[in-house]
C-alpha cells in the first residue's frame, strides 16, 4: 500500500497578516480584534493532526524550499515579481482583504518551492501521490494579481514547470469553496491544460476577481473547452459534489487525458468554515480526494500533486485535511467527524448535476 508523500516547510509559518476583522483592518469598534481569516495556525493544526491521527503511519515527511525569481517567474511577470519585492519592505494591504505582510516573500518563496519539491518527487517516480502542505493559498493569484490571500500562483508555477519537464497535458482540478480564478485565467487560451473548478456559486467579486465562475467561461482560442466551471448552489453537501465529480468531472478527465494531475486542495467549503457556505463533511473531502486518485490512477499512472489552499476553521480544517490526505492513497477514514452533523443532500444532489449538464454549454447544454 503506498504512503503519501508529505513536503513541509517550517518558513510557510513564519509571516502573518495582522489582528483585525476577519479578512480586514481592525476595526475601532471592537474591544477584541480577530486572528487575521488566513493564519499560519490553520496549517499547524494540519500538520498536527497528520501526526497524530491514527493513520499518522502512512505519511512520509518531506523538506521543502525556497523557489527562484526564475521558477516564479515561469508563471508570474517581472513587473510584478518587482512589486511583491517592493511589498516584501513593510508590508501592505494589496486589497482591503489580502495583506501581504513585510517578510512575507520568505513565506510566498517557501510554498512555490515546497510545492515544486512535492512535484518533482512525483515526476521522478520518488513518490506517486504527493501533499504539498502550505500557505499562503495560490489559485486567486492571477499572473499579474494579487486577490484573496494570494499572491504566488504556486499551482500556475506547478503547471509550468511539469509543463516544461515533460508532461504534455496537465490536469489542475480545484474543489476550493471559491472559484479558481487565477489559475482559469493563467491558462484560459491553453488546450495543454485543462482547469476544472468546483465552487460555490458567487460570481465575480471586484476588479481583482472579474471572473464569474459561471459555466459560460469555456476558454479561449486554442483554449475554447479547456476551462470547466461548475458553479454549485449554497449548501450543497457531500452527495453533490460527489455526484458532480462522478458525472461531470471524471467524464472531462478521461476526455483529456491528463499525465498529471494537479488539486487545488482547499476545505472551505466545509461544514463549519467561515469562508463559505456549503455543508462538506470529513467524508465528504475523502470521498473527493478517492476519486480524484482513482482518476489518476486510470489515466496517468497514479501520478498526482495536491496543493494546500483554503480551510479557515481553525480547528476543523484539520480533520478535513487529514480526510482527503487519506483518500488520495485509498485508506479508509478512521476518524469521525467531530462537527459536521447536516444531513444528506438527497434530491438537491441530482437535481444540481442535472441542471448543470443541461445548461453547460461543454456538457451539451
């Protein structure tokens, strides 16, 4: 039975955004500021609960590293490279809910490596699945734009560099509760990589986010058809998403023929995340990361990377974590979930994969 591969850096901790309101400045208001929505102790708790839970045993632990200017800029341009340096002095709210904390290009540096490390240990054969476990999120990080606590599109850095290593065709699948824009955009005229997105249902959210997420976002020129949006309603629960990777995803997948497959790992769309509203249990995150293995293990030898994004319950994005890092290698879940408690979707599940394929215009809609 194989194990799966776990990179670490220490460094992804070593930076944070400031107390405040949430996602925001502090308020004058309060009496007690909040822990900045997207902390370095989300990631501790993961890591902990990978150690301590009871099937701790199979993952093997990993060194991460620093990235380049030069493997940053496979992705990114130079003018803005340039510009997270400038940030790096003193920090800087980028937007009035992404902070980019002075320091912070130790912490952006350490998660594009880590990832790269976590990749290159797939491609060389080193390991067949591995877990990239870092922070900040990337797939909001346009190739020029910072948005929603993302600066380093360490998934678009992935892509590229598997790219230029040999993989003729990339598969990034994202089932972050929000829609993955920055990775959409990055390769949106590429028919070299298809994106695949699960989200919420919430549309565009400013001039840092103009993408809808909606299902008419197909691509572009040799990209028409390479972009896959599944926008989901709020409260959707285990049984959808899991219908809607069976039915929609998996078919886009097997199309393709991926010889690799990227996650954009996120758990926001837990049941108790505050950054989102939809109902996915422990179970749930297993059931998604199962399938997503099993697909890789059918089209591109078992070879896939997942990439940590969002979960912002402190403590529950733990447990979720620790689910999907057990379905990407097949194990069982030995662990009950101790919040999720809402009940099973039921109609809502077949109704939402119906009305996706009948209005997806890349599903005959």
């Amino acid at each position: 039975m194989e194990n799966l591969a776990v990179f670490f850096d220490e460094d992804v901790l070593s930076t944070s955004p400031p107390m405040g309101l949430f996602e925001r400045a502090p308020s004058p208001l309060l009496a007690n500021q909040t822990l900045f929505t997207e902390s370095p102790q989300r990631i501790e708790n993961i890591k902990s609960v990978l150690e301590r839970g009871p099937s701790a045993d199979r993952f093997a632990w990993y060194p991460g590293r620093k990235a380049t200017d030069a493997e940053i800029l496979t992705y990114h341009t130079q003018a803005y490279l340039d510009r997270l340096i400038e940030w790096d002095a003193d920090g800087v709210w980028a937007s009035g809910t992404t902070y980019f904390p002075k320091g912070g290009m130790v912490t952006m540096r350490a998660a594009a490596g880590t990832v790269l490390e976590g990749l290159d240990a797939v491609l060389s054969g080193k390991a067949s699945k591995a877990y990239a476990l870092v922070r900040p999120p990337s797939h909001h990080a346009d190739r020029d734009v910072a948005d929603g606590y993302c600066f380093l599109n360490c998934v678009g850095i992935a892509v590229e560099h598997a790219r230029a290593a040999g993989c003729a065709r990339v598969g990034v699948l994202d089932w972050d509760v929000h829609h993955g824009n920055g990775t959409q955009s990055g390769f949106y005229d590429r028919d070299d990589v298809l994106t695949i997105s699960l989200h919420m249902n919430h549309g565009a959210w400013g001039p840092t986010h103009p993408q809808t997420g909606e299902v008419d976002e197909t691509g572009t020129g040799a990209g028409q058809g390479y972009n896959v949006n599944l926008p989901l309603p709020m409260g959707s629960g285990d049984e959808t998403y899991l219908a809607v990777m069976r039915d929609c995803v998996l078919p886009k997948l097997r199309d393709f023929q991926p010889d690799l497959i990227i996650v954009s790992n996120g758990h926001d769309a837990g049941q108790f995340d505050p950054n989102g509203r939809q109902l996915i249990s422990m179970a749930g995150f297993h059931g998604l990361a199962s399938l997503a293995a099993q697909a890789a293990g059918e089209l591109c030898d078992g070879k896939l990377l997942a990439v940590q994004e969002g979960g912002y319950n402190i403590g529950h994005v733990g447990f979720c974590a620790y689910a999907s890092a057990l379905g990407f290698i097949g194990v069982d879940l030995d662990l009950g979930d101790p919040l999720s408690y809402y009940p099973p979707d039921g109609q809502r599940a077949l109704d939402t994969v119906a009305d996706l394929i009948g209005r997806h215009p890349l599903f005959g809609g």
